[in-house]
C-alpha cells in the first residue's frame, strides 16, 4: 500500500471510530432509551420530555464535549513531545496538567467557600496560570539536566507535589458542593452543558488551527535545533509558541474535566503507528480524530460498565494507555540495546 493510500485509510478508520462511537454515546447509557426516541429527540420531534432531556441536555452536550477535549489532550501531548523530542512527555507525565488542577481547585474553593459561583473563563484561566507555573518549573529543570529521563522524573514529582496539595485543599474545604471538587478532581466529562462546550470550542478549536499551522516549523524542528535555523526557523519564538499552545489545551481539559491521564501520550504513538508517518502536517489531524474516538470509547465505558457507578475517566484512560507506554519503552530499549 502507497503512503497516501495508507493515510486516506487510516484517516477513514479514525473518522469512522469516531462516528461509531459518537452515535454509541448517544444511544447507550444508564436510562434505557428505545433507538426511536433517541432519533425523535434529536430530530425535534420527541414527545417524551425525559428522554428528549436526557439527550439533548445530558449525552449530546457530553459527546460533544468529549470529542473536543479528547482532540486537545492528543493534540497537546503530540506538542510536548516535540518540542521536548520524548516520546513519553504529556500534560500528565510532565506536571502540566496537575499544575492546573491545583490552581483550578484553588479558585473553585475560594469562590465556594465565599458562596460565589465560578465560570468557565475564570476556570480556564486558573488553569492556564497553574500549566504555566508547572511547565516553567519543568522549562527550569531542563535547562539544568541534560537527560531527558531525569526530566520527566521531575515532572512526575511536580505532579505528585501539586497533586497532594489539591487533596489537602479538598479534604479541608468547607463547602457541601465540594463532592463536586473532588469527583471533578479524578477526572471526569460528567454534567457538561451546552455553556461548557461552547466555552471549550472558543479555546480549543483556534488552538488547534494555530498548531496546525505550525505544521512545517515542527517538521523542521524535529530534525534539531540547528537544521530548524538553518531553514530560517525562529527557534525561540517557535519554543515559546509550543509551550503556550499545549499549556493552553491542556488547562482547557483540566479545567472543565480534570486531570486525564495517558491520552496525550498514548495517542500520537498510537496514530503515527497507524499512519506510517511523523510529519506533523499528518500526524495533527490524527491526533484530533484519534483523541476524541479514543476518549469517546473510555468514556462510554467508565459510565456504563457499573452504572449508575461513574468510574474516574482516568481510571478507564490509564487501563488502556498505560500498556501503550510500556510497549513503547520496551522497544524503545531494544532499539537502543542493538
């Protein structure tokens, strides 16, 4: 098979993955709905409120959301891993995306305990400040270390650090809704609304056209730094612009999901094995149709393996993505053992 025909395949499996487990996440959940109301609902035609509001204001918005967050959690570990040239660099591997949950927990706890209500832009940017102050840190190390095993072993510890601390924040905050805080704090796509897809459409999808359009830089990139100016590449502007774009995707997800680990790792290895090739141009979109079938499927499931039980999204994401990085590894160190 030629490599366009292969990629025209690969991208007709994702789109397809994708649409199936879209139409699933509909169709299936905790309330049995019949396939004719399900359709009558999402046509307008529902004479049944409940299930009319069960789709349209419970599973629709969810799915939706789903496929955004999961597109930018991708997106963003395929970011880190090419601007740190590790395979395993990820918003959680590498501290980003507890940074945020600790600054997102912060504010939600200060706003509950003064008996305000916190919105989506106040979120975000909470967990824009907390990605940010954790990839600083991690920008800080690297710069003193030159192996990138002792990186991430810094990003994982940065992690645990903001992730103790969010749960001494939760444990003793006085507030009958901090159930939600800490349900929210193991992640999870439960109680999106149509408020909440829109707020992450607004971040989300001009992040990810950025990105693309830095397709060509981060081809050049990836053959070094040096080959990346000799092509007239702005290195330190590129950098900076890598940074900023996986920080914002990932603190768009923690904000409005929580921490969600593996995707951002897991993925982009997944979709470049699946696509024969590393060029960004093709890898992205990928990425976006891989993410969101990926986090589609892990989500159907925490919700309705032990329904009405909600497992953790991350709970169901590091079943699936953790083998993924063990393989990875593994071959990796056969690589470099010949």
């Amino acid at each position: 098979m030629t490599s366009q025909k292969r990629l025209a395949a690969a991208y007709l499996l994702l789109a397809l993955l994708l649409v199936i487990l879209f139409a699933a996440n509909i169709f299936w959940g905790s309330v049995a709905l019949t396939p004719g109301a399900v359709v009558s609902a999402l046509l307008g035609r529902g004479q049944d409120a409940l299930s009319v509001g069960i789709i349209t204001q419970l599973r629709l918005p969810r799915a939706v959301m789903v496929v955004l967050l999961g597109a930018a959690l991708s997106a963003a570990g395929y970011l880190l891993q090419t601007f740190f040239a590790n395979p395993i660099a990820g918003p959680f591997v590498m501290g980003i995306s507890s940074g945020a949950k600790l600054a997102v927990a912060l504010v939600m706890v200060v706003f509950l305990n003064r008996g305000l209500l916190t919105n989506s832009v106040t979120l975000i940017l909470a967990a824009f400040a907390g990605a940010m102050a954790a990839m600083a840190f991690v920008l800080a190390v690297a710069r003193r270390v030159q192996r990138m095993s002792i990186l991430v072993i810094c990003g994982i510890m940065i992690g645990y650090i903001c992730s103790a601390i969010t749960e001494f924040v939760v444990a003793f905050a006085q507030d009958s809704n901090i159930v939600n805080l800490h349900n929210w704090s193991q992640g999870s796509f439960s109680g999106m609304t149509w408020g909440n897809v829109r707020a992450a459409a607004l971040v989300v999808l001009p992040v990810l056209a950025a990105a693309f359009c830095l397709s060509k830089p981060m081809s050049a990139y990836q053959m070094g730094e040096a080959y990346a100016q000799s092509v007239g590449v702005n290195v330190k502007r590129f950098s900076r612009a890598l940074v900023l774009l996986s920080s914002l995707l990932a603190a768009c997800v923690t904000a409005f999901a929580g921490p969600i680990s593996f995707v951002g790792i897991a993925v982009p290895h997944l979709v470049k094995q699946l696509l024969g090739s590393a060029k960004p141009l093709y890898v992205l979109p990928g990425c976006c149709l891989g993410g969101a079938a990926f986090c589609l499927l892990c989500d159907l499931i925490a919700r309705s393996l032990f329904a009405p039980t909600e497992l953790s999204i991350s709970a169901v994401t590091a079943v699936f993505g953790a083998p993924v990085v063990i393989g990875l590894l593994v071959r990796r160190n056969q690589e470099g053992a010949r």
